[in-house]
C-alpha cells in the first residue's frame, strides 16, 4: 500500500483499494482506512490561489465634472419576446447620466 500511494501522490485510500483488489489483495475498505491512517498517508493537497505582492495603488477619485465617465449596458425584454438593449454613459463626479442609447442591436 505504502508502495502505491508513494507512485500515486493524488490517490486517497478508495483508489488504492480498488488497485489493490486489481492486484489480488482483498482487504475491508475500514481495514484500509485504518492503515492509511496509520502510515500517516494523505493526499496532497493543492496550492493555493495566487494573491498580488505588494501594496495595491488606491484608485483617483473624481474631483472634476468629465475627468472619468463610466459606460454600461442594460438590457431588457419587450412583451412580444424582443430584447433591446441600453448603453449608459454616467461622469463619476457629478453622477450625472449624459446619454442614454437604446436599441434592438448594439
């Protein structure tokens, strides 16, 4: 079992059951666990998720009327099943929304 388990590093103690009965050795499942346990068996565990290094640079806040616009579609569905769609152009500073462009195909 040892054996195995050092070959297949991502095999847990129900792989190597079913490979051991393949090879002839018949064995409880419990009887196996209780052995994997002991030989301080464990699948390895994968790393984690990569984070950013370092400090991130806090984004500029709008102090002036058009120094950043934000776009953004919506859209939405007629009654007889057609859908449209809305661009939306917002400034940040003033949250004003300086356009409004519907159509069917955008």
């Amino acid at each position: 079992m040892r054996a195995i388990a050092q070959e297949r590093r991502r095999f847990g103690y129900r792989r190597l059951h079913v490979l051991l009965r393949r090879e002839g050795h018949v064995i409880n499942h419990n009887k196996l666990f209780r052995l994997y346990r002991e030989e301080r068996l464990a699948v390895r565990r994968r790393g984690g998720r990569k984070r950013a290094i370092g400090t991130r640079a806090p984004t500029t806040v709008p102090i002036a009327p058009n120094d950043r616009w934000s776009l953004d579609f919506v859209s939405d569905q007629l009654t007889d099943g057609r859908r449209f769609r809305i661009l939306t152009v917002v400034d940040d500073c003033t949250r004003e929304c300086l356009v409004l462009v519907a159509d069917t195909s955008l």
